[in-house]
C-alpha cells in the first residue's frame, strides 16, 4: 500500500511530518511518497539523524505551499504546484492508495471535492472524527466543520456515510446512530433539526440505518450511539470543548498529583490508569480524521500534528483503505436522497 502524505502541511512541517512519515513507512510497513519542496525534505532528514531515504519513500517535488491565511475556495487553483495540490493530483490518478495532510482544513477539502471529486450524488463531504467514549469504543461525530450551514438532506447523508463507516471500520454490524439536539424528544431543536428527525426516522423505519433518536450534548461521552450526526458548526464547537475539558481535567489532576508528599504517592500507586486516561484523550493516538464523501481515502490531520500524530494519521488511512468504505458509500448513494427517503418525485 502507498500513502501520500503532504510535507509542507501543519504548524510543525516538515521537520515533524517527514519524521511522522518515515516512522509510519518502517513501523507499518507501507511505502510513503513524501510531497513538497525537495531541499525543504531532505533538509528535515538531515535533522532527524537520516542521510538517505529510507527503503520504500520516495519525493515528490512541489515548489509551492498552501498557507492558513490563503483562500481555501480557491488556493489549490492559484497554487497548482503546492504540495497539497500535486498530492491530490497523484491520488486522483492512481499513484496511490490515500493521502494525508496537516495543512488548512477548508483548502483540503476544496481540493479533495474538486481534484479527486466526490462520490457521485453525494451533496457534501464531511469531517468525522472519532471522540473517546468509555462503553463503545468511541463514537463517530459527523460532521465537525466541513459545512457550517446544512440542509436535512446533507445530515441524512452524513447519517449514511457514518453509519457504513463504522460498519466497514470497525466492524460494527448495525451501527446506533444518535442526531445531536437540545433534548430527546422529536419536536426540540430548529427546522433544520426537526426535518432531519423526521428523514432519520423514515430510514430508521426502512431498516436502512438504526436511528436511536436526539442525543443531548450532556449524554455523547456514554456513548449512546456509534454515529452522532450534526451540522458542521455544531460539531466544531462541540469537538474543540471536549478537546478543551480534556486537556484542563489532565492539568487539574497534575496539579493535584504534585501537591505533596501523600498525593505523589497516590500518583506512583495510579499511573498506569492515567497513563490509559491520557492515551484516550491524546489526538495523536487516532492522528487523523476522514473526509468522508470523497472517491479516495484523504485523511485530515490535525495542524499541530507532531511526528506521533502523523504516524498515526498514516495508520488511519490505511484502515480507511482497507475497510472499502469509499466503496460501501459509493454502493448505496441510492438510498442517501432525500426523495427516495420520503417517497417524493
């Protein structure tokens, strides 16, 4: 398998990215093609201890980098020879298997839709990440920031897509999936969450998908579904206040472990569960998050994303490849549309 995996993308490129990669590339056993600026790279192998490329990751040259303040509706147009263009031309033509980027969110996915194209009748691609959950493994949020203004339909598809990628990813036959709202009871929320109820609910009673119903904000770290499903707005504020909750009760139990002499001793006789604690929360543990709507695997990494992280972005893509979701999507666009859904023309 070959995994592409941009260079010049994220805050710590490509010092940490090309470490990522080259980690990924020995310890995965999958070839790399690293793209960017060619001195740029080897420059980063240089630092890293590394005076050749090793067996199985290869360069591709690009002379351009997409920056965070360019416009990302457009950026991949402008800059034709960035490294996240010429990544997602080399997807788009067969010269590998997926891709992984660090670099802006909205120019990724501007790219993907436009370069290697979405599924055919899919309306948008959405961000799904998964948040810890304790009781099921994690739960799927989709979508946390792709589109911050949605119709019915586009929740139904992302409800869809989900629900065959937790199928496909990690085996779970009937995948729960829960529509994020205010309150459980079908009539809470706006019109645009009312009308995705009623479209969930249809597909629920065709036996397309296994929608539990309104799952409150207070509710998602149970895990009461394997799927949560909102607009993209919604989803982001929701993500980054978990991440922030996360990274504040971690700092608040350092500070409490340090205290004195007692509570360090408290520390030494508990570490290991901490340590299983951090490890749930660290986001470099999961590195990456699918856009899911696209023809190929293209994998959206975090863009403080350290070497940790990219290696893990690169693990992502390939269980991404390897669980067909793109095909299970593809398969059965059918029956995502709102008109086959409610029985309209």
């Amino acid at each position: 398998m070959k995994i592409i995996v941009d260079a010049m993308g994220g805050d710590n490129a490509p010092l940490e990215t090309v470490k990522g990669a080259i980690m990924a590339a020995e310890e995965l056993g999958v070839e790399i093609i690293l793209v960017g600026r060619g001195e740029d790279i080897l420059r980063a192998l240089q630092e890293i201890g590394r005076d050749d490329l090793p067996k199985g990751v290869e360069i591709a040259n690009a002379s351009e980098v997409v920056e965070m303040e360019d416009d990302p509706t457009t950026v991949t147009r402008v800059k034709t020879d960035s490294s996240m263009t010429v990544g997602l031309k080399l997807l788009r033509d067969g010269k590998a298997d997926a891709m992984v980027s660090a670099g802006s969110t909205g120019a990724l996915l501007t790219g993907a839709t436009l370069i290697v194209r979405r599924i055919r009748g899919i309306r948008r691609a959405c961000l799904a990440p998964v948040v810890p959950t304790p009781s099921n493994g994690g739960t799927l949020l989709v979508d946390v920031g792709a589109n911050a203004e949605c119709t019915p339909e586009y929740l139904l598809q992302f409800a869809y897509m989900g629900s065959y990628f937790v199928k496909s990813f990690k085996s779970v036959e009937n995948p729960k999936v829960g529509l994020l709202n205010i309150g459980t009871e079908e009539t809470k929320g706006s019109e645009l969450y009312k009308e995705t109820y009623k479209l969930l609910r249809a597909a629920g009673d065709e036996g397309r998908i296994n929608f539990v119903g309104n799952v409150e904000s207070r509710e998602v770290m149970n895990g009461p579904c394997d799927v949560l499903v909102c607009d993209g707005f919604t989803g982001n504020i929701l993500l980054k206040n978990m991440e922030g909750m996360g990274i504040f009760f971690m700092k608040e139990l350092k500070s409490i472990f340090l205290k004195n002499w007692k509570t360090k001793l408290a520390y030494t006789a508990t570490k290991d569960g901490l340590r299983g604690l951090k490890r749930l929360t660290d986001s470099s543990e999961v590195g990456g998050t699918p856009l899911l709507g696209i023809t190929k695997p293209v994998i959206k990494a975090h863009g403080s994303s350290d070497a940790a992280a990219i290696r893990g972005a690169v693990r992502q893509a390939i269980a991404t490849v390897n669980s067909g979701v793109c095909e299970s999507i593809a398969s059965n666009v059918e029956y995502m549309k709102v008109s086959q859904t409610r029985g309209e023309e």
